[in-house]
C-alpha cells in the first residue's frame, strides 16, 4: 500500500524545505552529467552537422524577417513561409533568447543556448515528474537518465533530435514531461481545472505536433482516471484541449486552411513490421516494457490503484494503440502528417515512465537498500542495455569527431570562398545540384554531412534553389520528382543527390530541358561537387553555361545571361525586375503562395499558381510597375486573434483564482 500512497498528492500545494534538500542531491548529479556531456558535445563552438546550418538560417529568418509565421522567406525555395510550414515554437525560443537579451546574446549563440535547453529538457523534466511522483529525487534519477540519454532511433533521441539537428522534436518531446507534471494534482483529485497545461499542450503543439497526440492523450487519460466526478473532468479536460488549440491559433489555423502549400515530410519507415523490428529488436525497450508490466502487476495485487498509478500505467497502451492505429491505417491510406515513427517517441516516453516505479517497489522489498541504492541498481541495469544499433539505446557520451563545428566544416569544405565567388555571379537564383557537404569520403548516402550551403543567402546574398535538408515547399518537389503536386515527400533528399534532378536521372537530363528548367526559376549559378565531375552532360555540353571554376570540392556553373529577380521595396514587398508593353500572364519570380497579392500603377491585378508552382501575374499592358505583396489573409487574422483571445482567458482565469486564493487565505 506504501507504493500506492507515494503516487497520491504529498501534503498540501506546497513543499516543504526538507523534500527540497532530499530532491536536490540527484538533481545536482544529473545536471552535473548533463553539463560534462554538453560541454564534450556543444562546446568548442556552433554545431554544423547535417540539419543544424539549416535550423540557424530559420533563427535568422526569425530575427531578420519577423516572427509572424506566414512571413515570406525569399532566400530559400524561390520565396516559402518557413516558419508557417515548419513548427516555430524552437526558432521563436531562439528569437526571444537573442531578443531578450537586447542583442546582447548573438544569433549564433542563441541558437547554441537552444541546443542546451534541447539537450537537458527532456532529463530534468522527467526527474521532476517522477520526484512528484515517487516522493524521492533518488528514485526518479534511473527514469530521468535514461529520459535524458535515449536515442534507439527516435526522432527525440540525442543522436537524431541533438545531433542531426531535429531540435524542435526533442524539444516537444521533452515537455511532456511537465505536461504530465502540470496534471498531477487534478489526476489526484483536484477540483480546479489544470490551466497551465494549456499553454504546456500548445507549446509542444508548436515545437513539434507529432507530439500532440501524446500530451492531448495524458489530459485525456486524467480525466478518465483521475479521482472521481468524471463529467466535471471531462469538461475541464475539454477546457485545457481548447486552450491549448487556441493558443496555438495564431500558427496552426493558417497552416490547416493552406495546407496544400505544404509536402508532408514522411521519409522514416512508418509501416508496422518497421516499427515492430525497430523496438522489439532493443533489450532497453523490451526490458523497459517487461518491467511496466511487473510494476502494474505488483500494484495491482496490493489493492485499490492510486488515481496518479492508473493515469500513468494507462498511457503507454494508449500510446501504443495510437502509434498502431497509425501504422496499420493512417499510413496505407497515405495520411502521413504524423507518421508512426514520429509517434513512437511518445511510446518510448510511455515506457520510461511506465516502468520507473520498479525502483520504489525495490526499496520496498528489499528496506535496507535504501532510495540511494534502488535508483543506483536500477540505473546500473540500464547502463547494461544500452549499445544497439545502428544507433546506441543510450548515448553516455559524445563520440570524438562526430559533432564537427561551424569553423572546421567551413575550413575543410571552402564554403567560404563560395561564397564570395557567388557574390560576382550574374543576377538570378543559385542551384545545388546536392543538398549538403560531405563531411567523409564514404560512398554511402548517409554519411556524415552538413547542410551549411543552406547559409548561402546569409553569406553571399544569392537565394538558392536546393542546398537544404529535406523540405516540405512545392519547389522542392519539382526539384525532387518534376512536379509540384502535394505528394508525401517520402525518400530524403540526401537520397537524391548526385542521383536525379527535376525527376530524371542527371545521365538522362538533355541541355535544353535543364535550360528551360533554369530560366524558368531564375538560375543563374549552379553549384557542383568534384563527386559530380564528367556527369553533368546537360551543363558541360550546353552553350548557355560556362565551363566550371573549381574552388575547393565544389564546380561553379555561371550562366551566360543574368536572370533578375524582383526587387525588394520594402517590408514583404518587391518590384519586378522588368515589365512588358504587351498584357498578359508573367512570371514573376517567386514561388505561388495564397497570400501574394499584385498592383499595377497601384491597381490590383490577378495572380495564379502555374502548373510548376511558380508564380504568375496577369500584366495589364503598358508598361506599368508591378508591385508584389505577401500580405495576411482572413485565415492569419482569424488565428491571430483567437490566439490573443486564448491568452485573455488564460489571463483572467489564473487572476480569478489567484484572488480566490488570497480571499481563502
């Protein structure tokens, strides 16, 4: 029964002095590990590898261009909203790091400041819950460290959400934790609605909303298993699900009315025979869900449940009927904007947590090992289960040489000499025939490598085409497949390179319809690697194209024309280049979106998406100047004020029982 009375709420709201001192010893520990870790992996410098050059550019789309989510980026993809297709939440946190600061903290250090937060959330979040829980910081430390250490494939894994750069998935990931933590008290019997998980729900919303389904499911397994009154509860649960959407309105809802203007990114294996091998074939996970079992089984056989015991053994088969329905159903049908394997981190999480009071049952069957002793046995077994492969289940520590720096890839790649070279080409976009640099001489697709060229816009001024991780604009797939319809993106671009261009194998591309192609998007510079040398036919035979200048492992084709883009004429507004006498429908230089709007003379005039996903503009005649403005729309005002009017309740609500609580007191 003691096992039970440590999941009820310890006291009243507040803590006392000594728990304090009893939880801070682990907490130290744990965050000293973290800080030795951090150090050997973040520090020395920015980390370039793979998708992290590409994460910076969006912090700086951010601080240069605005916070506003449907702002056009014209440096990327031929103009594309990227924070409005791309969660935010991780490049605002960066944004209001570096904006908090008043400069002071730089951009680049910003985003080093956001890698930290990513590194050590998810470990001190999860000891926080299972101190709560458990009544001992010593209990929760085994759970908290594997929290913190776990890779095993996952997308919120170290080596994948900290080193490959998928920041704002381990980011989200890492507030479920407090998402659950913020329920506890109403899972005990609270009968105050818990409104601060509200605002938790929408922040992971926008770092990352694969892990909505799993923070929505934890406010809706407390309802159901919490305390008593379960009509109330299903209301208030109601209430926390809609503050959550609201808050997050001013994102989400113009992304769902535009959501044709964004490829689902589905490149991981989502299909249940893949997600079955990937966990089944990890003794951490397999012991991790043994061991649930036995700790729900030895609760069970000592009487009623807890409230908080039931919630929280509830939500790993929750999770795992959500990440199976998922797999077997949304995936055949190709409904992939949240692909199981995206989902299973938050079964991964489930089990974690599911399985960490084993080391109060321990304690309590065995009295004279003590909580210190417990978590230490525990956490020894996990340091047992933790190699695996082709990723380790836990990461205990940095491998040497496999978080290069910005400086190292910048001196061993040239990018910078690129650089300034592309600052003297003619007019017009830059292509990359590759989406990143190889960090290694290895044949193989995955190898170590950087996205930095996606920095060219910064350094060298020029927009690119390509040159990024895989993305989710139309451009993209025309530059993917050869076309622009919104089809799953399912194999990443890394895959690609040096493979096929606009659909067609390089070998199989003819010059004039990789010229048309170009002048059609306004490429004036391509960009090569020494990898590439002798199979570019359709630029080293084409008389539209220079022969290349080598500078370091990159070849650099100029066109022999300079292909102007439109201007720029003030905040998201641009001028064309050139007009024409004669009417009709024009280029004008940028990717299609919904809120392009055109004047002529200072009329408006019609736009349209071509069948590229390019846009057009119908010229009236004349030779009048034809301004372009990415301006809001009724769907961004509607998200926008539901989210002001979201954060209004919030308001009001927590000063309403704020002043109920003085009043009692």
């Amino acid at each position: 029964m003691e096992c039970q009375r440590n999941f009820r709420k310890r006291g009243a709201d507040t803590v006392s002095s000594a728990a304090v001192s009893r939880a801070l010893p682990p907490a130290l520990l744990l965050l000293a590990y973290a800080i030795a870790f951090g150090h050997a992996a973040l520090g020395g410098g920015l980390l370039a590898f793979d998708d992290h050059p590409g994460q910076l550019y969006r912090l700086y789309h951010a601080v240069t261009i605005g916070w506003a989510p449907w702002r056009l980026n014209p440096g990327w993809w031929a103009g594309y909203a990227e924070l409005q297709y791309y969660p935010p939440g991780a490049t605002w946190l960066g944004a209001a790091i570096h904006q908090a600061s008043m400069g002071a903290v730089g951009i680049p250090a910003a985003y080093q400041s956001v890698l930290w937060i990513a590194w050590v959330l998810p470990g001190m979040a999860t000891l926080a819950l299972l101190t709560r829980l458990l009544g001992s910081g010593w209990l929760a430390l085994p759970g908290a460290f594997v929290a913190l250490t776990l890779s095993a494939e996952s997308r919120s894994g170290v080596e994948e959400g900290l080193r490959w750069g998928l920041v704002a998935a381990r980011l989200g990931w890492g507030l479920l934790p407090l998402v659950a933590l913020s329920l506890v008290n109403w899972v005990e019997g609270g009968r105050r609605a818990p409104l601060l998980a509200g605002p938790l729900v929408a922040a992971v919303i926008l770092l990352h909303p694969a892990h909505a389904p799993a923070a929505f499911l934890l406010v809706a397994l407390g309802a159901c298993f919490g305390a008593a009154d379960s009509p109330r509860r299903l209301g208030q649960a109601g209430l926390v699900a809609a503050l959550a959407l609201g808050l997050s309105g001013l994102w989400l809802l113009p992304l769902l009315a535009h959501l044709g203007m964004a490829l689902p990114l589905a490149w991981g294996d989502a299909s249940a025979l893949g997600l079955l091998r990937q966990l089944a074939t990890r003794p951490l996970v397999i012991v991790l869900a043994l061991t649930q079992l036995g700790v729900w089984l030895s609760i069970r056989t000592l009487g009623t449940v807890a409230p908080a015991a039931r919630w929280l053994h509830a939500f790993t088969p929750a999770m795992g009927l959500v990440v199976a329905l998922d797999a077997l159903f949304a995936a055949p049908l190709g409904v992939l904007w949240l692909p199981a394997d995206r989902l299973a981190d938050g079964l991964l999480l489930a089990l974690v947590l599911g399985a960490a009071p084993v080391t109060r049952l321990l304690a309590e069957r065995i009295p004279r090992l003590g909580s210190m002793s417990a978590g230490a046995t525990c956490l020894g077994a996990a340091l047992v289960l933790s190699g695996g492969s082709p990723e380790p289940s836990l990461t205990l520590w940095p491998s040497r040489g496999q978080w290069p720096k910005y400086e190292e890839v910048v001196r061993g790649t040239r990018i910078d000499d690129l650089w300034q070279a592309l600052k003297a080409a003619p007019a017009g976009r830059v292509l990359f025939l590759r989406s990143a640099v190889a960090l290694d001489h290895r044949p193989e697709w995955w190898r170590p490598h950087s996205h930095i060229t996606g920095l060219t816009p910064l350094f060298s001024g020029r927009p690119i085409l390509n040159g990024t991780f895989t993305h989710p604009s139309p451009i993209a797939a025309l530059l993917y497949t050869g076309g622009a319809a919104s089809r799953p993106v399912t194999t990443l671009v890394e895959q690609r390179d040096g493979a096929t261009l606009f659909g067609h194998r390089l070998d199989a591309l003819s010059p004039g319809d990789f010229s048309r192609w170009a002048a059609h998007l306004g490429v004036a510079a391509v960009v090569a690697t020494d990898e590439d040398q002798g199979r570019l036919p359709f630029l080293d035979s084409s008389p539209d194209w220079a022969s290349p200048r080598p500078i370091g492992p990159f070849r650099l084709y100029l066109t022999r024309a300079a292909r102007p883009l439109p201007e720029p004429a003030g905040q998201q507004a641009w001028r064309l280049a050139h007009t024409q006498t004669g009417g009709g429908w024009i280029l004008a230089g940028f990717a299609y979106s919904p809120l392009w709007q055109a004047e002529a003379g200072g009329r408006p005039v019609p736009t349209r998406r071509d069948a590229t996903g390019m846009l057009e503009v119908e010229a009236p005649g004349g030779g009048a100047q034809i301004m372009l403005f990415h301006r809001t729309g009724p769907a961004e005002m509607a998200g926008a004020t539901l989210t002001i009017a979201s954060a209004i309740l919030l308001a009001l609500g927590l000063v309403r029982r704020r002043g109920k609580y003085r009043h009692v007191i």
